[in-house]
C-alpha cells in the first residue's frame, strides 16, 4: 500500500477517468496524490482479515434501511421535451455528439 | 466575487425564530411577500460583500408568498413553515431555477425538476429565496473551490465561512434566509454552522431523500437543514424528513415529531466524550468552549462518561479513499452530451470527453477524480477501496456498540475556528484534516446536530458536535438544546 504514483500513473487514471492534463497540472497532481496516499497508508496498520466490507449503512441493523425493496413497477419519469432543451447540441429527440465512426 | 476588503467586517444579525414569525402571519400583522420582499433587500445590500447567493428566484418565491398570504386572509389553517424564507444549497435542483453546483461544467444548467426536499418545504409554506454559493460538487471544507468565487465568514470577512455548505451557514449568520438546507458528505453541514456560529443537522442516512441533489458520494451524501435555533433546526428535519419512493436508501421508519422530542428535559442521559477527539491538533480555545458545554450538561443532570472510540484515527483516510471512489464514478456523468458545457473544440467524441471536462472542473474535483479512479483500478482496488469499506464496518460497528452504553456523544464538530482565507488551499492533505471530527459520523450513517458552544477570545464561533444513534435524532435535538439553554 505505499505505491508511489509516477508521471505515467497520472496519465494513465486521467485517460481513465477522460479529463486531460496539462504538464503544469500532471505535476501538482504527481505531488498531491503522493502526499494523499502516503497519509492513507495508515490503514495498513489495521488488521481487517475477516471484516465484512460495509458500501452501503442501510444494511447495518436498526439503521432505518429494513425494508426498502420496492415492487419492481413501472413509473413515469421525466418527459422528454422537458429533458432534452439541457443539452448542448440536440434536435430534440436525440443528443447530438461529434462524429464517432469514419466512413 | 465579493469585493476586496483590507479591515474584517462583520455582518452577523440573528434571524427571528420561526414562532415569532408565524405568530405575525397568523395575526396578519406581518405579509408573507413583504417578509420575502425585505429579505431580498437585506439580500442585494449584503450578497456583494459576502457572496453567499449564487442566483435568486424571486418570481417564484413572491407567488408562493401571495400564496400563504392569500389562505391566511381567508382564515385558513397555515401549514408549519407558512411564509418563513428559506435558502437552497445549489446542488439542490430547483425547477427553471440554475443550478450549478458550484461548477462552471453545470452554468446555465437550469433542471427540470423539483428536488424532493424543495417540494415538501415549499408544500410547508416555505417561501424559497434562492440558490446558496458552495464548494464545487460540494467537494471542500472552505468554500473557496467554488467556480463562482468564496463566500466570506459573516462573523469576520477575512475568514472562511467553511464548507461546502458555506453559504447555507453564512446565510442564516448573516440573517440572509431565516434557515437554509445544505448537504453533509463529510462533514459540509456540521463544520460551516460551527464556523458561522449557527445550527447544523446531519439527519441518519436515508432520513431525507437525495433525489435531486447533484451527488458526489451517494453512501454518504446527505441533505440536511441549518437553522439559528436548535428547536428551528428541528422543524425543519421534521417537514424534509421521510419515506421517498425516488431514493432507493431512503428509509420508511416513520417521522417523529422532532420540535417535540427537542423540547424534552435531558435529566438522566447518559453523555459520552470520547478521548480521540480532545487530543493532538485540537485548538485549546474550542476545547475550553466544549468543556464548558459540558459543564452545562452536567448541571442539566445528564451523566458525563469518558469513552473511547479507537478507531477514529483511521476515519479521514478511510473517508478520502470512499468518497473519492464514488465521486469519480457519480461524476462520470458530465461528459458534454446531455446538459452543462461542452467544449466547443472538439472534432471526435473522446476529445469533446476530456476537454469539456478539462475546461468544466476545477482542481480539486479533478484531484478527487483522480484519487478514486486510482483507488478503484486494476491491482489497487483490494489496498485501498475495498480496505476502506472493511474500516468503515469497523466504525459503524464501534458507533453502534457505543450508542449501547450512551444516550449521545459529544465532541467538538471542528478542530480549530474558522481558519482564513487562503491559509490551507495550497495544501489538499491540511484542508481535508479539517474534517477529522465529522467524517466519523458520515461513515456510520449516524445522526448528529451541531449547536454552537460559545466563543474564542477574538469572538469566533466553536460549535459542540451532538451525535445520537442511528434514526436517533429526537435525543440529538435534546442534548442540543440543553447546551444552547446554557449559552448566555
């Protein structure tokens, strides 16, 4: 767990995560990233072999979340001439994006 | 962005409580549009200074004004909150108004919908002013990662007000809305209301709907009220709160009548104060504050007991790790195609991607980006996201077996005051240690309110953080109470 993140660390979660960094920025990340990861490194320490991991707190017991299943029916949801005037390019049916497929 | 000033101001009024305002509109002595009308005012005389409005919705919030003023005339009954004026955090969407999250990738975004919380407060008769400046995608304990510039600390403008909810604590400070909703992922309600010196509820986990509210990190993203009085607070959980068919955690215990619990005597509770929250880093100004809260709360009759809670050390890195995971994941969403900016440069569907959402975040969004999506990949997923979630049952469970032995526990909702501006933006790792007293709770899922515990010797604001079990609000309210009773 004390991975130290590299230049090409960055690229590579960027490319991931689709945001593109200039120079200046990879670098401030590089540092932060380290620094962060160092700090969290601390967790090691703790013995947790055999725990449960807990993503969602309504699972725990007496935490309100008994019973939230809902019947799996069918409900209206927003209509489309109300969505669609939020997009950046649209004709109103369908989202417009640059071309994808060169033919 | 608010103008520069070389001397502190200071702005702070305090908002009349909800009864003294209903009692005007019940006696037709006070209009509701006129209370909305003066509050405008007071609003464009001080948003200038203080940046706390990203937008106004001024139309919407004098109709529904002539509203409860139109079924108080004709001697109707007046539902809870009739005519009292209420601010939004702006990752709260509000239909036809913008919502921005505090991001430029979201301007000019105006939704289509009403969050649940904004329906049922405006079904209360809540007249909703307008949307409150916050840290982007609520990712700050500042409020200086907002696109749209920092709201500035009523109590001294040369200060943080915190964050993310900033401006929701600032402007119940200020007396710019007689309460406001914010949001709580880490801490974003509990830590501004004590650096502004009001009132903060972190209400349990599915307590209140997040339908509508813009997500950062769903397991821990929670909507919650601010208010100037702990019995205010307590109404105004008591109309956001219930059962939501829209979110899938939200819970279907039923809602207490949490303005009653609140009014109750704290005699007999047992108070716990864990010894990992009076150490190292705590500033000795707000520890003498918290000690003398608890002082009062002796003196009300409640049982003090020091407890400890071991793992809280482990809470801020196992907060980051989630938090950072989920977000990279919730915001994966803005991608330039179906709302909020896109780059206008970009000749094929990848490079629109990744330039809208260069241009459209800010640093530390992208920071956060990048540490989960880290967390979450290929050969680090075990070390650090699945290792969190292991850490967060272990906290959950110490919570849990704690809240067998005590009725609540207290804490101080921050380490120091308010901090000032630019002191910790150089530094990501300093910033989120800001939170190391209120990330605990968001990982439990339990409830807490923060209730401000008197002053420093410069006059800032230290807030006591009341935290109860899980749907245990009423008791929080309580201890709450006893505690402000004993302010002078």
């Amino acid at each position: 767990m004390t991975a130290k993140v590299t230049v090409e660390d960055v690229a590579r979660v960027a490319e991931l995560a689709h945001l593109e960094l200039t120079p200046d920025e990879t670098g401030h990340m590089l540092h932060d990233l380290n620094a962060i990861l160092d700090y969290v490194a601390q967790l090691s320490e703790l013995d947790t072999a055999g725990v449960a991991p807990l993503a969602q707190v309504t699972e725990l017991e007496g935490a309100g979340g008994e019973g939230l299943l809902r019947q799996d029916t069918v409900i209206p949801s927003l209509d489309r001439g109300a969505v669609m005037p939020q997009a950046p390019e649209t004709d109103q049916v369908f989202f417009k994006v640059p071309k994808v497929i060169e033919r | 962005m608010p103008s520069e000033t070389k001397t502190p101001e200071t702005f702070v009024e305090k908002p009349k409580a909800f009864a003294e305002m209903r009692e005007g509109i019940l006696a037709g002595s006070v209009k509701s549009v006129d209370l909305a009308a003066s509050y405008y005012e007071r609003i464009e005389q001080l948003n200038p200074r203080l940046n706390v409005y990203l937008s106004l919705t001024k139309d919407r919030a004098l109709e529904h004004a002539a509203e409860v003023d139109a079924t108080a005339a004709k001697g109707d009954p007046l539902p809870p909150l009739a005519g009292i004026p209420v601010g939004i955090k702006d990752v709260l969407v509000m239909r036809g108004a913008p919502s921005t999250a505090g991001s430029k990738i979201l301007q000019g975004y105006q939704p289509p919908y009403d969050a649940t919380v904004v329906s049922k407060l405006e079904a209360a008769g809540a007249v909703l002013l307008g949307k409150l400046n916050c840290d982007e995608f609520a990712m700050g304990s500042s409020n200086e990662n907002s696109a749209y510039g920092p709201v500035l600390n009523p109590v001294d403008t040369g200060r943080v007000p915190g964050g993310s909810s900033g401006g929701s604590a600032a402007a119940v400070a200020a007396n710019m809305a007689v309460a406001t909703l914010g949001t709580d992922t880490g801490g974003s309600i509990r830590q501004p209301a004590s650096f502004c010196g009001v009132v903060g509820v972190l209400p349990t986990y599915g307590r209140v709907s997040r339908y509508g509210l813009i997500a950062f990190a769903s397991s821990l993203d929670r909507v919650g009220p601010f208010a100037a009085n702990v019995r205010d607070a307590a109404t105004m959980l008591g109309v956001i709160a219930g059962h939501d068919p829209m979110d899938a955690t939200s819970s279907p215990v039923p809602v207490p009548d949490y303005a009653a619990e609140s009014d109750k005597p704290v005699e007999g509770l047992r108070i716990g104060v864990p010894a990992e929250y009076f150490g190292e880093g705590l500033d000795s100004e707000v520890r003498a504050c918290i000690e003398q809260g608890i002082t009062t709360l002796k003196t009300a009759g409640c049982t003090v007991k020091p407890i400890s809670l071991p793992h809280t050390r482990y809470a801020i890195p196992a907060y980051y790790l989630v938090a950072t995971a989920e977000a990279s994941a919730n915001l994966a969403r803005f991608d330039g195609v179906r709302y909020g900016y896109r780059s206008p440069a970009s000749d094929t569907l990848s490079a629109m991607y990744s330039h809208s959402r260069d241009e459209g975040f800010g640093a530390e969004v992208k920071r956060r980006i990048l540490l989960g999506t880290y967390a979450l990949s290929a050969g680090y997923y075990d070390a650090y996201y699945l290792k969190a979630q292991q850490v967060r049952r272990l906290l959950a469970e110490e919570f849990i077996r704690m809240f067998a032995e005590v009725d609540a526990i207290v804490t101080p909702t921050a380490p120091t005051p308010a901090f000032k501006l630019g002191e910790k933006t150089g530094d990501p790792l300093a910033m989120y240690l800001a939170d190391i007293y209120t990330v605990t709770a968001s990982l439990a899922g339990i409830c807490g309110v923060t209730v401000p515990c008197g002053t420093t010797r410069t006059g800032l604001p230290v807030g006591m953080q009341v935290l109860a079990a899980h749907m245990n609000e009423g008791t929080a309210f309580r201890v709450a109470r006893a505690v402000e009773a004993g302010q002078k």
